[in-house]
C-alpha cells in the first residue's frame, strides 16, 4: 500500500512541476527593442538609436518526418523542444541544440558574439552559468539561467536564458552580443495574453496584438499530382503566397496567389516523392500540408 501510495505522489509531483508552456507554442510573439550606441557617438549619421519590433511563431514545417516549429525574429528558425531542450534544425546540417533549460550552476555553453570590441581573457568562448532561479514571469514560474561572459576590459555582460521564452535579449540568437548593438525581450505574448517588462502597453499591443481571422482551409485536387492539380482556399484575400518545400524543408518555389485557385503542375517538382506547400496570408503562414508527386 505504501509503496502505490509513493507512486502515486511522485505521479502527482510531476504533475504539478510538468513544463506548461514552450518557446514553440503556437500564438508566442516577441517585442524586441534595440539600442543603437552607434548613434548616440556618431548623430551625425542620422540613424535610428532605438526601436522596436516583433519576433514571432509563424508556423510548421515537416522535415526528415520530424515536425518543426517555425520561429521568425531577426532570421528564420527551425525549432523543436524535447523535455527541457530546444534544437534547431539547420539545411543541410545536423541537429544542434539551440537552448538548453537543463542547464545548472557550474555548466558551461559555447557561445560566438562577433565583434571587434570583444576579447575573451579566458580564449574559449564559454560562458559559465553562475545562477539557476525560478521567477513568476509572464503568467508562469519559469526557470531563468543567468551566465557569466567576461570578456576582457572591453567587454562585460551577464547573459540570461527564460523557460519558454528564450535569451531575454533576442528569441532567435540566443547568445547575440554586439559592441554597438543592444536587444532586449520588452514585451511576450503568449497566445493569450500580452505582457509588458518594459514598454509601453500601447506599443506592445499594437505590435504583438493577434488579429481575429477566419480559419483558412486549402484542397489539393488531385492529390498525388501526375500531370496537375487545382489548389483551392476557402478564403483568399491580397497579399497571399504559397511556398512549397521537399523533405528536408529545403524551399523550392514561392509564387503570390492572384485569386483562390491556383494550378500546380507535375513539371515544376524535381522529382517523384513527398512535398509540402505552406500558404502565407500578410507573411503569416496559415496552412501547411503535405501532396504527393508521381
């Protein structure tokens, strides 16, 4: 009886500390403010010295029969979390680990900022974890990794990871550092809910706000493509493309869409086998599906 009733507490234990959220969850959008130093030395330059924009989850991928998600900031990802671990899926590389929340006090990453002002004392370009928290922040306790990177006289800063939501500098570089440039995480929206660290309310939601849209279904008929196909939307408006994809998510062709069907042809496909399309709407990815080409 004891032994069921410890199984049953450690059943309820992991329950309770189960990770509820993830940087790859559908709706995540990030309000990223930069700081340009360079402008504030060079105003004769006319250049912007601060400024504000949105990283967000776009959508999926299938590649190699693993599903990735989508993540778009400063470039585009590829990404998948697995119990703690976020990996990164590159073409034509191997599967890399991007952020890692298992991380604990005395654990060591690799990390590459690119500038001239850096000089790593210790020439190994690692960065020491110096603390492991936990902090309520945006609607959750998150574990939140604080590393140690000295670099010199030139160079210091403290660098720090947020469960489910990334470096607390930018989402899709997780150890970006530059002399002149400085981005922090200002606002989070969950898919539910907005919330601000340090911006204004009314620049992050204006700039993270998720408009209402009607949900898009697309048919492939018919679908293997032999000769051609017809590709129908149920809703179509402007400014809408389809991309289409091989399995190893490399992008073949992208066209923009001039009404809600399209042909697509036998011809423009390299080979027989397994191809996805996405479709866009505004540069958001709204549907993903899988055809087939003989």
């Amino acid at each position: 009886m004891k032994i069921k009733l410890l199984i049953i507490l450690l059943f309820v234990m992991t329950a309770i500390h189960a990770q509820e959220f993830s940087i790859t969850d559908q709706g995540n959008k990030w309000g990223v403010r930069w700081y340009d130093g360079h402008c504030d030395t060079n105003p004769e330059s006319g250049c912007n010295p601060t400024g504000l924009y949105a990283a967000e989850i776009t959508g999926e991928i299938f590649i190699n029969n693993i599903t990735y998600t989508i993540l778009s900031g400063l470039e585009e990802l590829y990404i998948r979390e697995e119990e703690g671990i976020v990996y990164q899926y590159v073409e034509n590389e191997e599967e890399s680990i991007l952020y890692d929340f298992t991380l604990e006090v005395g654990d060591t990453v690799e990390i590459g900022p690119e500038a001239s002002c850096v000089d790593d004392e210790n020439n190994n370009g690692l960065a020491d974890v110096i603390e492991v928290s936990t902090e309520f922040i945006a609607g959750y306790d998150r574990k939140v990794i604080t590393f140690d990177i000295g670099y010199g006289s030139n160079f210091s800063s403290n660098l720090q990871w947020i469960e489910g939501i990334g470096s607390a500098n930018e989402p899709t570089n997780p150890d970006f550092l530059l002399c002149d440039l400085v981005f922090i995480v200002d606002c989070f929206n969950n898919g539910e809910e907005i919330f601000s660290f340090s911006s204004s309310e009314e620049e992050c939601n204006e700039l993270l706000s998720t408009p209402e849209v009607l949900e898009i279904t697309t048919q492939l008929t018919p679908n293997p493509i032999t000769e051609q196909s017809t590709l129908t939307i149920n809703t179509f408006q402007n400014n809408t493309t389809i991309i289409f994809y091989n399995t190893l998510g490399q992008r073949l062709r992208q066209k923009e869409l001039t009404n809600n069907t399209t042909i697509v042809n036998r011809s423009d496909f390299p080979s027989s086998g397994i191809y996805f399309y996405q479709i866009a709407q505004d540069g958001i990815v709204v549907d993903t599906q899988k055809f087939i080409v003989k």
